[in-house]
C-alpha cells in the first residue's frame, strides 16, 4: 500500500515542480533568479512514507503500585485500577460510594499450598504402578523424571487398573 501511495505523491509532486517552472517562465522573472528558483524547487527533498506511518500507536499504560490503589471493588470481584486521590482511600469515581464493596486483606489471591503425596510401587500382573493412598495410579515416567505435578492413568481397586 505504501509502494502505491509514494508513487502517486511522486507523481502529484513531479507535475506541480512543472507547474512552477511554467509559472516562472510565464512570468518573466530575471533569467539567474528564475533558474536558482526552479533549481531550488526541483533540489527539494521527497515525501516518502513508510510502514510506521500507517501503524497505529500502541498505548502506554501506567502501573500502579498496590499501595496506591483505590480500595473499591469493581463488579467484576477485582480491585480498582485507578490511582487513590490524596488523603483518600478512594479514586474520583469511588469518592462518592463503592457499590461493589471494599477489597479486605482476605480478598486477595492466595498461593495454593504444595503438599507431598506419599506413593507405593504396586506390582499389578507383573507390571509396576506407582498409587497413592486414594488408589490412584500415577503415569510411570513422570514419577521417574520427579514431575511437580504427575499426571493421574487411572485408578486401582481390588487388584485391576481401571484407566481413566
């Protein structure tokens, strides 16, 4: 597209450099004068466009630490992005009134605790099974390379895997 665009500003500036040059000559000015002015005229760099002139600009968005946060709860269930207003615990809009409710210490996201599973070998029909105490029976090779978070084949009850 900017190929096509460059090209006709090439045009439109080629004819109206012509159109000077006529209207000097029309004109009759001093022959040096007019020669240094149609010089100057035709010297003159070129309006080239590329790619980012046609790009629209990202917008640069403001992080706010957690501690200038407005303290209202949006209908969504999150905190507030705006930044609190002086002497306030609030941002302009919830000024007035925070219609969701306010964001407590306990609302705030919590990391889920990690806790190790105690698992067995079971040789099941001559074949190992790695299960846990809820007899579930756990993928060999993830046990093998210590996986945080193995993945579950099935279940084992009364002597027969059931795979899931």
């Amino acid at each position: 597209m900017d190929k096509r665009l460059n090209k006709r500003i090439e045009t439109y500036v080629v004819e109206f450099k012509d159109h000077v040059r006529d209207k000097v000559n029309e004109l009759g000015i001093d022959k040096d004068k007019a020669n240094e002015l149609v010089q100057f005229v035709y010297d003159y760099e070129r309006l080239v466009l590329t790619k980012e002139d046609f790009s629209k600009r990202k917008r640069v968005k403001n992080s706010i630490p957690g501690t200038n946060r407005c303290s209202a709860r949006r209908a969504s269930g999150e905190q507030c992005t705006r930044r609190r207003k002086v002497d306030c615990e609030f941002c302009g809009t919830h000024f007035k009134g925070a219609p969701h409710g306010l964001m407590t210490n306990d609302d705030q996201p919590t990391a889920q605790q990690k806790y190790n599973l105690d698992i067995s070998s079971e040789d099941i029909n001559g074949i190992i099974y790695h299960v846990d105490k809820f007899n579930n029976v756990y993928n060999t090779e993830d046990i093998l390379k210590n996986v945080e978070n193995p993945r579950v084949v099935g279940t084992y009850k009364n002597g027969v895997v059931t795979y899931l």
